[in-house]
C-alpha cells in the first residue's frame, strides 16, 4: 500500500508540463565555435604583441618525449588525457577542431540530400593505433637499441631553441597555411563524404586513441536504466555510428570507446532513460573490431588486405611529400584512397553497387555515376603513381646529400653530389610543387658540381625568399660571385651585413668581390 502511495505521490501531475531536455547539439556547437574563436584571439595576441603563449597543439608531445622540453602543449595534452581517464570522452567532440569540421561537413551534407554510409572496416580501424607506436613508441625503441640516454624533462626559452610557454614562433610546429586547408578539406569534410560521419576519428587519429585507451579507465560513462523501452531512438541520434541500444542491452552502459560523450542520445531518449553517470569503468570491453561495431562489417578478408595496402602504400607516397605532407593528411587520404579502391574493383566484379546516394552499377550496366567514380579514380591512380616517382627520387637525393655533408672524403663527396643532383632534378622537373629546401639544395650542388647556368638560375629563385636571412644571404652571394655575376653577389652581402652589421665573414667576402 505505501509504496502505491508514493508512486502515486511522485508520479507527474498532468497539469505539469514535461521537463525540457537540454540541447545539446546546441550547447555542443557553441562550445566549438567558441574554441576557435580562442584560436583566432591566440594568433592576433601574436600577430600583435609578437609573443604569445606557445602553441597548445596535441603534437607537442613528440617534443617532450624528443628532446625532453615540458611544454604548454604537453601539459594540454596531459591535462586532455588525465581528465578523460575520470569522465569519460568528451575533448574529442566538445574540445576537437578536426571533429567541429566533421560534424560541419556531416550537417551540411544533410542538408543538400547526401547521408553518408558509415564503412566498418576491421583491420582499418587499427590504423590509429600503429600510428601512435609510429609517431610515440617506436623512436624510444630506436633511441633505447641505439643506446642512447632517456631525454631530461627541462623547460626552455625561445633562445636555447624551443620554447616552454612564451615564444616569438607561434607556428613553429604548424605547417604553412595552403597545407593546414588542404589537410582540414582531407580530414575535415572528403573523408566524411567517403566514409561516413567522424570517419578520421575511427581510421586515422593518433589522438583519438591515445584518448579511447584513456575513456575505457573512465567511471563516467553513459548509461541506461530501468525506464528503457528498446525504442532504439538512442542508436540513431548517435553520429559516432555506435550501436548504442545494443550496447545497453549486453552492458547497461556504453562501453565503445569510441563514444565521445555527445550525449545526444541521452537527449532523444524519450524515456529519460539514457544518462551521463558514474560506476564500474569499461575496462577489457570492447577491445577488438568485432565489439567496436557489434554489425556486420562491408568487406571481405580479401578487401580488407587490399585496403590496407593501399593505405599503407599512400602514407608511404605522401608522407613528407615536397616536404611538406603532413602524417595526418595522409592518414586521411589513405582511408578515402582504400575505400575508393575497393569500390572502384567492385565496379567490375559486383553486379550491383553504390556509393552514398548514386547507383554506380545496376546488374551488368555501368551507369553513367559509375563511369564518373571510375574516372576519379584513375585520376587519384595517376596522380599517385606520380607522387610516387616524385618520392623515390626524393629520397633518394636528399639521401645522397646527407652522405655529402658527412663524407670526407673528396671522391666520395663529388660522386655524392653527381647522385644528389640526378635524383632531385628529376623531382625539380616533373614535380608539382617546388619548395624552398629543393631550389637551395638546387643553388648549393649546382656550385659544387661548377654548373654556372644553374647556380645563376636557382640564385635568382631564392634571392626573393632569402631577403631576411643573413647566413644564407651571404651564402647566396657567394655563389652568385663565384658564377660570373658579381653585382648580385654584391647586393646579397650588403644586404646581409645590413641585418648583422660588422660580421667579419660577411665583410670578408664582400671585400674579395669588390676587388677589382
């Protein structure tokens, strides 16, 4: 009887409209435009002042486990790991730029009619992880085999070369502008296109599993209780593509790691029984692909292995391309690379297949959406099997230089230097980009190996460039002398003493060309 009177006395009065639920999605949203507003204000404080705090970028960390600098980056990233390790996953979609660009790209592509299929690859999804032993773990092992000592935790200044907290250099670890766009267009919005919503975050960030590692020692997670009804409401509004009802089921929380606390189906949950709460941790659940999406996954053994081939083939191409292609980019334009092999394959040995909202394929007729994704592809294959001829004499070149600059030996150097100009003048003539490293290594074995035309032509490239540097000032009018045009060489020095007034090599060598 009591306890009828108290569920009674508790019960609602319909007179009492329900309790609004937060919007989250809204709350969400606001929290990322404001992290880059933080991001806009941190960059005009440097722009400005000239000085600023160092960068909180998450790939600090390669410097302290490096070189042994704590830095604000550093403690951003411990500070990021320690608290998911106790709530739970929530900097990836409340804190995360690269997320605030997926979801963009997600609800935008709602908007003009395109819903993106989630692909659920196995061995794909161990991608983030071998990166984190590639870029973390792996050059501790090399420094441990090649008896090196442990770095030292200190703090620096700009001055002793990388600074802890304020330094002049706020991009210092950042790429240039053109390669930060192209990377935020790979990982931000074409993988989204091709693989489905928060693709990056499941099949290439390094960071992303650093942070599940941490999330599965979490108490806080989001749980269910007794008001479930199985509507299955949960699993829908979930864009981290998670099985969630499946999850309350078997667990009665969610154990994926890759839940980044949204707590959008706590929201949908129109049984107000999904929650944020504490308890027992996830632990060992949830470890493997076949737990991590609990479906059937889209791709045979056989695709798989050719997947990450050719994954593993376009980080190797890409990677530091032109000295310039950045390990995240290229793990995002390895998955899109993968899925569109795949894809492009069944194209020929599928009687029907799709791509998002086009029928590429219907029973043994290529339809005309279908010839377009072929044509795509063989144009990405083309581009890549370039790449791929740029890369090899790349490295191969700059191989041969770093054996020129430790070679004594005078035979040696000169046949070093023969081998490093035919490499890298393949890559300066079919290349697409021709960055500053290349043209000065250019100048520099030009004058070694007495090729006079080219010291000329490659001097003229750099000088622009070179306007604000001393050393390589002087270093470049002392090639441009020794090639016959001495008023260059003599502007070059002048300009250099300009910005170090009274450097006796400097002087020295602009005497020696202004001798008559």
């Amino acid at each position: 009887m009591w306890r009828i009177i108290v569920k009674a006395m508790s019960a609602p009065s319909a007179d009492v409209p329900p309790r609004k639920k937060p919007n989250y999605g809204k709350r969400r949203a606001i929290t990322l435009v404001l992290v880059h507003v933080l991001f806009g204000i941190h960059i005009a404080h440097w722009k400005l002042n000239g000085t600023t705090l160092a960068p909180l970028e998450l790939n600090e960390l390669m410097y302290t486990l490096e070189l042994g600098i704590i830095t604000a980056g550093f403690l951003f990233m411990l500070t990021a790991v320690l608290a998911t390790m106790f709530v739970g996953r929530f900097f990836c979609s409340w804190g995360c730029h690269i997320l605030a660009l997926q979801d963009l790209c997600h609800w935008m592509l709602g908007k003009i009619g395109i819903n993106p299929k989630p692909v659920r690859s196995r061995l794909l999804l161990w991608v983030p992880m071998l990166a984190v032993v590639h870029m973390f773990v792996w050059p501790q092992i090399s420094r441990l085999r090649e008896g090196q000592p442990m770095p030292t935790l200190h703090m620096n200044s700009d001055v002793e070369g990388w600074a802890s907290f304020m330094t002049d250099d706020f991009w210092r670890n950042l790429p240039p502008v053109w390669v930060a766009l192209m990377t935020f267009l790979v990982v931000g919005f074409l993988a989204v296109y091709f693989l489905g919503s928060r693709s990056f975050c499941t099949y290439g960030c390094p960071y992303g599993a650093i942070f599940g590692w941490a999330d599965r020692l979490a108490p806080g997670r989001i749980r269910v209780n007794d008001n479930c009804k199985e509507c299955g409401k949960c699993t829908a509004a979930c864009t981290s593509n998670i099985q969630v009802l499946k999850e309350f089921q078997e667990f009665g929380t969610v154990v994926n790691p890759a839940c980044l606390k949204d707590l959008d189906c706590i929201e949908a949950c129109p049984n107000d029984a999904a929650h944020y709460g504490f308890g027992n941790p996830s632990m060992a659940s949830a470890v493997g692909p076949k737990t991590r999406f609990r479906v059937p996954f889209d791709f045979s053994w056989t695709e798989e292995i050719i997947m990450a081939l050719v994954m593993l083939s376009t980080v190797f191409i890409f990677r530091g391309l032109y000295n310039v292609g950045p390990f995240l980019m290229t793990l995002g334009l390895g998955a899109i690379f993968a899925f569109m092999a795949i894809t492009t394959i069944r194209l020929f040995t599928k009687p029907n297949v799709r791509f998002s909202k086009w029928v590429l394929r219907k029973g043994a007729r290529l339809q005309r959406s279908g010839v377009g994704f072929g044509l795509l592809s063989l144009l990405c294959l083309s581009f890549s099997v370039h790449s791929a001829v740029v890369r090899y004499h790349e490295v191969k070149g700059w191989a041969a230089v770093d054996l020129l600059e430790t070679t004594t030996d005078d035979v040696q150097a000169r046949v070093a230097a023969q081998e490093a100009w035919r490499h890298l003048e393949v890559v300066d003539d079919i290349g697409l980009l021709h960055p500053m490293e290349l043209q000065t290594g250019m100048l520099r074995l030009s004058a070694m190996l007495g090729k006079l035309q080219d010291v000329r032509h490659y001097a003229a490239l750099v000088s622009e460039e070179l306007w604000d540097e001393p050393a390589m000032l002087a270093e470049l009018g002392g090639y441009r002398g020794a090639a016959g045009d001495v008023q260059g060489g003599i502007r070059d020095l002048q300009r250099a003493l300009e910005l170090e007034p009274g450097n006796p090599v400097f002087q020295a060598e602009l005497d020696q060309l202004l001798k008559p």
